[in-house]
C-alpha cells in the first residue's frame, strides 16, 4: 500500500488558495513591475501541458504562476531550504518538491498523475541556477513529455535577475514574457537510443526557450568563452619565510577546486540557505587563516557526506561533483596541517576565459559574491 508521499497526485489541487494569489498577484505585480508579454496566443486550450522556462532568479516561477490561464502544478527544489520569501509563497501555492540528483520515485509519480490527469506542469530544464547561460537542459522535461504524452510549451522570461531587489527600490522594472510555439510531445524512434534522445530533446527545448530572449539577455547565449582554472597555493612560517608542501599534501584537484571557488551561487547555498560559515572559502583574497578555512571546509564536506551528497553531483555531474569534494577534502588536510604547525596558508583561485562582451581575456582571482538570485 502506497504511503501519504506516494500516493497519486489529484489535479487540479488547491484551486481556491491559488485562485486569489493568482488574483492579489495580477494587481500588486503590475505596481512594481513593467510587464509585457508576447505570444499569449500561443497556449493551448487545454492539458496535458509541460510549461518550460529559463531560469535566472525566482521571478521566472513567480510568472510562470501568475500569468499563465491554468493553474500550474511546479516540480521544484526539495533538496536545499529556500530564501524565506519564496518560502512564503511555496507554503500559499504548493508545489511537488523533488530531491535533486537521484531518481526521487515518489516526486516524478506524483507530477505524472497530474499530468496524466489533463495538468500543467511547469518546470525549468536547467535545473537550477547557478550558472546562468552556460547550463545544459536537465533530461527529466524529455522524460515526463514521453511518459505522460504531454507537449511542451517554451517560455522566455527576460529582465528578471535582480528585478526583485529593483522593485523594492522603487525602479518599476521591465519584465517581458515571450510564449513560443508548441513543441510535439517526445516520441522515442526506434532506432534511437532513449537517453540520447531524452538529451537531444531537452536540449532542443531550452534551445527554444533561449531562442525567444532578447540578444542580450544573460540566458540566451554563452558570453564567456575559454574557461580555464587553476589554483596557486603557498606556505609561510611566521617570519614570512617559504615553506615546502609535503607531497602527500599537494593538491591534485585544484581545476576543480578553483571552478567550486568560482561558482558564487552554489557557494551561496552553502553559505545562507544551508546556513554554515564558509566566508573563507568565498573571500580567500582577504588573507583568512589556515583555521578558517579548515573550519569552512570541514562544514562543507559535513553537508557533502552527511545531508546534502547530490548537491554538486547533481549540479556539476558525478565526475565534475566528485573531483570538487575531493579538492575541498585536500584543502581542509592541508590547511589542518599548516594549522598544526603555526603556518599562514594563502590560497589564489585563479580563473582565466575569454569575455565576448568585452572582446579580451580576463584574469579573476578575487571572486564574486552572491547575495541573492531574487
């Protein structure tokens, strides 16, 4: 017998409390926002449906609810604790929280029966955004279009990073949706193989999405081109004087390391919504001690190993995800080590790519620091 969490999902489902968010929201967005939207035309009259968007900041979710003439069914994060506005408004509207990384049965069960049952889904095929115009298509929009025989209508959201922080100043920023044509439900061929057709197919849906922004929209193409990384590490005694690593301490992931260092979103899950201290590792340029930044890593690999294993896996991939733990884990030995001994411990992440906004190489070795994807 199923339990409560696998039981099949009833759609449609809290029509009154979304009803009057959807409502309030008609009303109090166009106050703080300028919000255009094309293609209107383009939604069909009825599900199954799988509304597909880009995926900046929370904004695009906040759209996706409100101006929409259904009521969507979301598949979202369930993995990591939210910012505690879209905390409040997750708890009004309800959506299918999914453990990121893994086959979460009980998740992808629950989003088929609504859209066996004639529902909307919306779901973002990036996955997330931590890397914003450089993520591939996640492959699970291709499955659930196959599964539930559901077409998939794309959907471009421009102008939304920051637009939140905006609107509280009182800029009354732009937002414009673009609605795309309908793309036909997925059908295997037969003589394609079916993972490579799952990834062909969501790959060919965020191409759509991406296709319908503005040339210079952070979504639509890869700006940074090139990207190499590298990690420049060094030992002092107190006196300034240089001190040789021992070999069984040498960093032998430090690619990976450096591109985790560099990655400011995902160092921000890390740093407000899982709620650990790893300021260290995100300001190495500030000189922290080699106690600090143990004491980062230390809390890092704790959330890796204990509550949150898939975290990189899932964003980087296995291998990627794997090899940046391993680079945190030989950190934390070395900087243990310098510790023990008295020792300062400097460490340069150094990132090197080729801007195309700009039209010249770039060296970065002090990183950014996110504060909000709102």
């Amino acid at each position: 017998m199923p339990t409560p969490s696998e039981q099949p999902l009833q759609f449609p489902r809290h029509r009154f409390a979304r009803g009057l968010l959807r409502a309030i929201a008609r009303i109090i967005l166009p106050i703080f926002f300028r919000i255009e939207i094309n293609g209107w035309e383009n939604f069909p009259k009825e599900g199954p449906l799988i509304l597909a968007g880009n995926h900046n900041a929370a904004m695009e979710g906040v759209l996706m609810a409100i101006y929409t003439p259904f009521q969507v069914e979301f598949l979202g994060t369930g993995d990591i604790p939210q910012e505690k506005i879209t905390e409040f408004f997750q708890a009004i509207y309800k959506y299918i929280p999914i453990r990121r990384g893994h086959v979460d049965r009980p998740a992808l069960q629950k989003t088929l029966s609504a859209l066996k049952a004639g529902g909307v889904l919306g779901i973002f095929p990036e996955g997330g955004i931590w890397d914003p115009g450089q993520m591939r298509a996640q492959s699970g929009v291709a499955w659930l279009s196959y599964r539930a025989k559901a077409p998939v209508l794309p959907i471009g959201y421009a102008g939304t990073l920051r637009a939140l922080e905006s609107a509280l100043k009182f800029k009354r920023p732009k937002l414009n949706i673009f609605i795309g044509k309908l793309i036909p439900a997925a059908e295997i061929p037969k003589d394609v193989a079916r993972k490579t057709y799952f990834e062909t197919y969501s790959e060919d849906v965020l191409h759509n999405i991406r296709q319908l922004l503005p040339e210079d929209d952070p979504a639509r193409d890869i700006k940074i081109q090139n990207e190499r990384f590298s990690l420049a590490v060094s030992v002092q005694k107190p006196d300034g004087q240089d001190v040789n690593i021992p070999n069984h301490l040498v960093i032998s992931q430090g690619q990976s390391l450096t591109k985790f260092m560099h990655r400011p979103v995902v160092l921000f899950i890390f740093r407000f919504n899982l709620q650990l201290n790893i300021c260290a590792i995100e300001k190495l340029h500030e000189s922290p001690t080699a106690a600090e930044i143990r004491k980062a890593c230390d809390h890092i690999l704790n959330a890796l190993h204990n509550t949150h294993p898939y975290l990189l896996t899932y964003r980087f991939g296995p291998k990627e995800g794997e090899t940046m733990r391993q680079g945190v884990e030989e950190l934390q030995k070395l900087a243990q080590w310098a510790e023990e001994n008295n020792l300062s411990l400097s460490v340069t992440p150094i990132r090197k790519y080729f801007s195309t906004d700009l039209g010249q190489k770039i060296t970065q070795t002090i990183q950014e620091i996110s504060e909000s994807r709102m």
